[in-house]
C-alpha cells in the first residue's frame, strides 16, 4: 500500500508543478511590425496527395507577403507523384535524399540543404494553419533573443469517443510541453509546428548523433539546442500560430502513432523528461494496482485525486487551444491501462510508420 501512496504523491507534485510551469508561459499577443523575416515551410510527405491541398489552401490565406516565405515538400518515395496547384508563393516539391535510418529527418535535411532563408518551419501534410502564423512568428523572432521556437498543435476532433480520447492524450502532452517551459526545463516539442534559424540548425550538426532512430526530428533536435543554447530556445504561447491536425479513424493506427512517440522517451538527453516519464508511467502503473493492494474505497478515491489532478493541467491546455472537453471522466478511467500497455510495447515492439515497420 505505501508505495501505491508514494507513487501517487509523487505523480501529484509533477502535475502540479506542470500546471504552475503552464502558468507562467504567458500568452502572446500580435504586435504591429514591419515583417522581415524570410520563412522555409517544410512538410516531409509520403502517400500524402488527399491531405496536401489543404494544407496548402490554409498557407495561401497567410497574412504575410508572399516573398518571404516558400513551401518545401519533400517527397518520400510515394506510391504515385504529387502535382501542386499554382499559387501565389513558390512551392517546390524535391524528392527524398535518405541517408539515415529516420526518413523524417533526412527529409527535412535534404530541404535545408534546398534554401537560403532565414528560418526553417516543420509541418505535417494533414496541418492547416491560421491567417497570422507567419507573422506572429516573425513578430516574436524580432522582439526576442530567439533560435528556436516551439508551438501548440491540437485535433480537428469529430463527435466520437476516440477522437476526442486523442485530444485530451494531446493536452496533456501539450499542457505537460508548455508547463516544462514555464519551469525552465523544456524537453518537448511538436514538429507539426516547429521553427528554428537555418544558422542554428547548421551550428547544432542538425539531426547528428540521433538519425538512427527513426522519429524524434523534434524532440532531439529541441535537446540537443537546449543543452547548447537554452536561453536560445522558447515556448511560443499564442492562438495564432497554434496548428491544427487530424486524429487518427482506428484504434490501431493510434497505438503504433503513441508507440512511436514513447519510443522516443529512452533516448532522451533531457535527464528531466526521463525523469518526467518515469514518473508518469509509474504514476499510471499505480492506479492498476491500487485495487488490489487497499480496500476498493480508498482505492476509489485515489483515482478520483488523480482524475482531479489531470483534469487540471488538461482543461488548460483545452482552453487554451480553444477546444471543448468531451469524455474526460471516462478516458481518465481508461488512459492508465493505456499508458502503460503503449510504454511497454513502445521497448519491446515494433511499429509501423507511413506503411513501414520500424523495431526499437
């Protein structure tokens, strides 16, 4: 029973201090400026041609003069060629240069090595992004002494359980991402919505030292410029540049999605974020077991603090990115049984990824 207790109190304290960390990000407001800064769009895809007009109808509405930015598609051996439509700014479609065991990362590479402007920006082929994305970037870039950028991704949810079971698994993620910020020990990044100079991207030896596992273009990267640069690397917290995705439509696409992301965790630089996901796995782990080492009432209870608990760090993230909260009380009871199983297999499976099979 105590160390159930123990795991527990020790869970609570790390999601409090995450709602304390979200907290003190505060939130970004655009300022009139005379934008400057040249963009790069990046967007490795594969099989991707029912998602990439979209993508690229939302980047025509930007708020931002055409001239300074382009948009970089990076083609990875798809089944059949992808054509853009004509637009007002330049999108180049160049074809995958693989060097590496990551195609996500030689992808984006492979573009870098393609451009002479200022700042880079990853993006996925099924994002859409808002009119003033560009220019909130460009006006934070101006106003701060900044390399690298990290923003906020949340779901085009439909009106189902399992959408809705991904979004609130992206808050916390989201809440946990902004919240490590605020405490001055960010490990975690989305590369749907990811920017960095193309100076400090060549400064770090780019993806050097973790191209042989297969995901992490983000969070690898965001570790590797923190433990160079930290002052150098920021949260940026504003609805503007906040980029919307969609959820998977099975329960196993979301397993080896989540699977992907955990595998990640036992490569981690940032003592903190090991430190972080140890703590929630045992976290979860103890909820399980709860039940059968203390009377069921008390049992009850714990999960109800935790519920509680959780709740807190994810009605924040929700409401900040603008979104409402569906099945909490229910996916709370699930998600541990989740978790845990997705941490597992995450060291011990394999998964597929954009029709590979990638083993740890």
């Amino acid at each position: 029973m105590a160390f159930v207790l123990i795991g527990l109190l020790v869970y609570g304290i790390a999601i409090l201090a995450l709602i304390y960390g979200f907290d003190q990000i505060k939130e970004q407001k655009v300022m009139a400026t005379l934008p400057k800064t040249t963009f790069s769009i990046i967007v490795p895809f594969r099989n991707e041609a029912h998602n990439l007009p979209h993508l690229l109808d939302s980047i025509a509405q930007l708020n931002y003069p055409k001239e300074l930015f382009e948009v970089i598609l990076v083609d990875d051996a798809s089944e059949k060629p992808f054509q853009a439509a004509e637009y007002t700014f330049e999108v180049k479609i160049i074809s995958n240069n693989r060097l590496s065991n990551s195609p996500k990362k030689d992808a984006i590479t492979t573009a870098i090595a393609r451009t002479t402007n200022d700042w880079i920006i990853t993006t996925d082929a099924d994002c859409s992004v808002l009119t003033n994305w560009l220019y909130t970037l460009d006006t934070y870039i101006q106003a701060q002494p900044v390399q690298m950028i990290a923003g906020a991704v949340r779901y085009n949810c439909k009106d189902s359980f399992l959408h809705h079971f991904q979004q609130l698994d992206l808050a916390s993620l989201q809440g946990a991402t902004i919240g490590s910020f605020g405490l001055h020990r960010g490990f975690m990044c989305n590369g749907a919505n990811f920017a960095y100079s193309k100076s400090f991207f060549v400064a770090l030896n780019g993806f050097e030292g973790n191209d042989a596992i297969a995901s992490g273009d983000d969070v690898f990267l965001l570790q590797k410029a923190i433990a160079h640069a930290p002052e150098s690397v920021q949260y940026l917290k504003s609805k503007n540049t906040t980029i919307t995705t969609n959820p998977v439509d099975n329960w196993q696409a979301l397993f080896y999605q989540r699977v992907r992301w955990a595998a990640k965790t036992t490569a981690y630089k940032s003592q903190f974020g090991k430190g972080l996901g140890i703590v929630v796995f045992l976290g979860n782990l103890t909820i399980i077991l709860a039940p059968f080492f203390m009377h069921y009432q008390t049992a009850l209870f714990l999960i109800g603090i935790k519920i509680v608990i959780d709740a807190g760090l994810i009605l924040k993230s929700n409401r900040f990115l603008s979104l409402p909260t569906r099945y909490l009380v229910l996916s709370s009871v699930l998600y541990p049984f989740w978790s845990v199983t997705v941490a597992l297999y995450s060291v011990f499976g394999s998964y597929e990824w954009k029709g590979r099979t990638f083993k740890q």
